[in-house]
C-alpha cells in the first residue's frame, strides 16, 4: 500500500490500482476541515417565490428583505435605526409566498454593511431550514412561465358553443377506433389473397358491405358535422374548432393513401393527376383494411363524389354532341384544358363501338406525366380502335400563358365544346373572368363552353381542416356574372352535375 496525498492506492489481487478508499481507512478531519459550511441561497436564486422575513422587536413588527439563506442560517436587511447587537437573540418568521418556512429565535452572529444598508447574519436555534423543500416549491411555482398551463380555458381546442359539433366529431372518431379495431380483427382471419391477390368475389363482397355500412355511416357523420359546424360561431374559422378536430380525427382520416397524397401534395399542388386517379379509380387501396377502408370512405364524401359526378356530366355532355353529329364528316372538335388524366374520355371511348363523327380533341395542361398517363390510356382504349376517325393533340402548356397571350390557340381553330373542370376553383375573379373570355373565344358560336366551380359543400372543413386544400368556392351567382364579364353576348346558364356541388357555368356564343 503506498500513500498518496490524501488518496489510498491498494493493489488488488488481479493486480490492477484502485483509487477507492476502504472505509477502514477513513479517519475523518482535524482542525478547519471539519468546518461545515451550507451552500447560501440568495433571494434571487429562489425566485419566483417572494420570500419576507418579519422580525418582532420590542413589540413592534419589522419586515426586513430577505438577502440570502441556508440550512443553518438567514441574513437579511435590518432597518436604519433599529437597535441590534451581535449575540442578541430575535424572534422571526420567514415565509416563501404563503409557505412558511421558519417561526421561531435566532441568534445575530454578524452586523455589517452591504451595499449602502445594514445586513444581519443570524442563525437558527435549534433548527435545520429544509431548503430541499424551498427548491422543490420554486420548481412547482415556476413552472408556469413557457409551460402549459394546465387550464382548461387555454387549452387551444376549446369550443365556446360548439358542443353538438364537439359531440359528432368525438362521436366519428369512436367509429373511426372501433372499426380500425374491428377491421383488424378481419382483416387477421382472411387468407392473404382476399385483399392482396387479384380482383376476387370476396373482396367484392367486402368492399359492397363496407359501402353499406361503415362507408355510409362515415359519409353521413362528416355532413351531420359541417351542419353542426355552421351553428359555431366563426364556423370555419373557428381555431378552437379546428383543433378539435384535428385531434380527433386527423390520424383516422389520414390512413387512406389517397387523403395523404391529398395532404402531402407531392407535386407541390392539389389535385394533381394521380389525386384524381385516387378520386375516380383507386378506391379501395392502402396497407391495412382500416386504410382501404378509410379510402372508400374517403371518396364517397361530398368533393370527390362531386368530382366523379363532374366528370360524368361531360362524358354525357360529349356523347350526346357526338350523337347529334352522328353521320357528319366534320370533325367534332373538343378542347379539354387542365386535362388531368382525362377520366371522362376514357370512360366514353370505353363505352362506345364506334365514333358516331370524327372528333378531335385538344388536350391542354401544365403536368407533362398527366399527358402522358392520359396518352397511354387514351391511346390503348381508342386511337387504337378508331383509326382515322380520332385525333387527339396534346399541348403541354399553362393557363398563365393563355392569360397573356390571347393568341395562343390561334392555330387551334374553334370548337364545338371547350371544357375545363377543377381549374377555375383555383384563381381569383379578375384571372377566372379573363380565363372564361379565353375560353369562349375560342368556342365557335352555337358552340358550348362548360366551366365547373365548386359551390360550398359539406366535405369542405376536412378538404381545409385535414387535407390543408383549399379553394375558391362560388356561387351559381357569382359563376354567371363570371360568364356575364367574360363573354356578355353568350348566353350563360348554370348546369347541374348529380352531387349539386360542382355546378357549371355553360356560355353558348352567338
Ligand atoms: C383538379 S385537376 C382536374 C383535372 C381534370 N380536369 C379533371 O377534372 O379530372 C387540375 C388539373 O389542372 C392542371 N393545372 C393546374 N394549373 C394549371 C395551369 N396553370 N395550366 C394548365 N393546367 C393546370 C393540373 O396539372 C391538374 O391536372
């Protein structure tokens, strides 16, 4: 064993040092070192809790500010004047807010000067402060800076007056829980192929009962809820609304692919070609049946069952133009603009044997991919069946360009039918009027130009609220004095599509 300074080194038996000491080794302090000296704690260090310190003397009571204290002792300002010896023994009481800390005589050990004031130092009799417990009070005391408050009126999801929507939506998201549950249950019994292999009864059979019923069910709470939220106050704009329901809901509704891609917009804007893909086709996809679940619910509510029904209003609006044209040898001449992936010519080229009349169709839109998805699809279903009967161009260009230059579709000609869906619901009155003026001059007279607006729907706080998809919505009103500014010697009426959400504006030029 060697020493060294006051540490022990002991060799153990695997021959490796150690610094511990053995507590037979210990032999305590001599002289100074055996001094204790507790840690001081100024007034400042406590804060948030006031500390006062009342001194009894001579029947009169003192408060005197508190300057700092430990375990064993309290120093505090002492009034100018007041009488007060080293050794005198004083009564006191120290409090910390209302808490109590002290009661009781101490000694006066020291009276100096400090900063311009007279400052005691006394220590307790008898007693030992348990400054733990100051520590332990301050840190509860000052959690309230930065921290939540814990207070039911702060809390960021509160609904003055809106207790039936709070009820509806808390209501959705119980659904929501116990079918995810239930779903899983199911979904963990059925052989693998039911919902991963190709198109079987089963899933048809699936899909059918989940429609008629958790489907519906959805559908019918999301309105029950936008009518609820009218009678908020602020409706829409209601933040505290809104938190509600984005803590109930978002993880529900956000398990279907389609609402995500809706959510994420990985092309940088709403509504690209693969959401509408999602919104007329891609029903019933996702990781888990809760997600394709969620899906279907997702599109059977009011925007994207609008969407369908849009696009169902022009495939029938073009097949019964291509009808009436039957036996003509002059083209039938269309133009589509923001095309997205064409749905309703497919669906119509799907449909028919043959083209009653040769058509040409102009797609304009500014996504390359959307033209390109909407080439294969269109090239396979009917270029490919309708040789020299169809001709289809496809413009990769922006409306933006249109706006300026009036004279883009110079070389285009005029048509029989110029259509634009889920466009103007993006641009402002003064860019919507221009775009129609566009469009309606180049529409032949007699012609017809059909230009859909959503009108407000019952969908709309999940598209906003959840989906962060916001759009212009307008009136039938305000969508024939759109037509009326554009294009004032057509004649402008507003056509129905099946939902009643997405009407359109029809200007026939003369
Ligand atoms: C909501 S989708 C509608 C697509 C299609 N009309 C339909 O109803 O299925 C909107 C489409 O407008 C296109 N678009 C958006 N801004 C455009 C612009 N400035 N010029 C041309 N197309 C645009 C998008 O690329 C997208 O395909």
């Amino acid at each position: 064993m060697e020493r060294e300074g006051t540490m022990e080194r002991v060799d153990r038996a695997d021959g490796a040092r150690s610094t511990h000491r053995r507590y037979e080794d210990l032999e305590g302090q001599e002289g100074r070192q055996v001094f204790f000296r507790p840690h001081r704690h100024s007034a400042a260090d406590l804060a948030p809790l006031a500390a006062s310190v009342r001194c009894e003397l001579a029947g009169a009571t003192l408060d005197c500010p508190l300057h700092d204290v430990s375990q064993s002792g309290i120093a505090f300002r002492w009034p100018a004047g007041a009488p007060v010896d080293a050794g005198q023994l004083l009564r006191l009481s120290l409090r910390f807010d209302d808490h109590e800390a002290f009661r009781g005589v101490v000694k006066v050990g020291s009276v100096r000067r400090h900063a311009g004031a007279t400052v005691i130092g006394a220590s307790f009799q008898e007693f030992l402060l348990d400054v733990e417990e100051l520590h332990q009070l301050r840190a509860v005391r000052g959690w309230g800076a930065g921290a939540p408050r814990l207070e039911l009126a702060q809390r960021p999801w509160r609904v003055a007056g809106g207790e039936r929507f709070q009820a509806l939506v808390s209501e959705l998201r119980l659904h929501f829980e116990d079918a995810r549950r239930e779903l899983g249950e199911l979904e963990a019994s059925l052989p693998w192929e039911v919902l991963g292999g190709p198109p079987n009864p089963a899933r048809a059979a699936l899909v059918e009962r989940l429609r008629g019923g958790f489907v519906a069910d959805v559908v019918a709470q999301t309105e029950a809820i936008a009518a609820a939220l009218a009678e908020v106050p602020g409706g829409l704009a209601n933040p505290g609304a809104r938190q509600w329901s984005l803590r109930h809901l978002d993880e529900h509704l956000l398990a279907a692919p389609s609402a995500q891609r809706a959510l994420r917009k990985p092309f940088g804007y709403p509504g690209d070609y693969e959401m509408m893909n999602f919104i007329y086709e891609r029903h019933f996809e996702g990781p888990t049946l809760f997600a394709r679940a969620a899906g279907l619910a997702f599109v059977a509510t009011r925007a994207p069952l609008a969407v369908r029904c849009r696009k169902d209003l022009v495939r029938d609006q073009l097949g019964a133009l291509l009808a009436r044209r039957a036996g003509s040898h002059e083209p039938v001449r269309v133009l589509s603009i923001a095309a997205g992936p064409a749905q309703e010519l497919f669906e119509l080229f799907q449909r028919l044997e043959e083209l009653p009349a040769p058509l040409e169709v102009v797609l304009f839109e500014q996504d390359r991919n959307a033209l390109a998805h909407a080439w294969r699809r269109l090239h396979a279903t009917a270029a490919v069946r309708f040789p020299g009967r169809l001709r289809l161009t496809f413009l990769h260009d922006s409306v933006k360009r249109l706006l300026r230059d009036p004279r883009l579709f110079a070389g285009l000609g005029q048509f029989d039918l110029v259509y634009s869906c889920g466009l103007l619901d993006y641009f402002q009155r003064a860019t919507a009027v221009v775009l129609t003026r566009r469009l309606a001059e180049v529409t032949r007279p007699g012609g017809r130009l059909l230009v859909a607006n959503m009108v407000d729907h019952p969908f709309r706080w999940v598209m906003e609220w959840h989906l962060d998809w916001s759009l212009i919505y307008r009136t039938r009103e305000e969508l024939l004095e759109i037509g009326a500014a554009a294009a004032p010697g057509a004649q402008g009426r507003i056509l129905e599509e099946a939902s009643g959400a997405n009407p359109f504006l029809e200007l026939v030029p003369s």
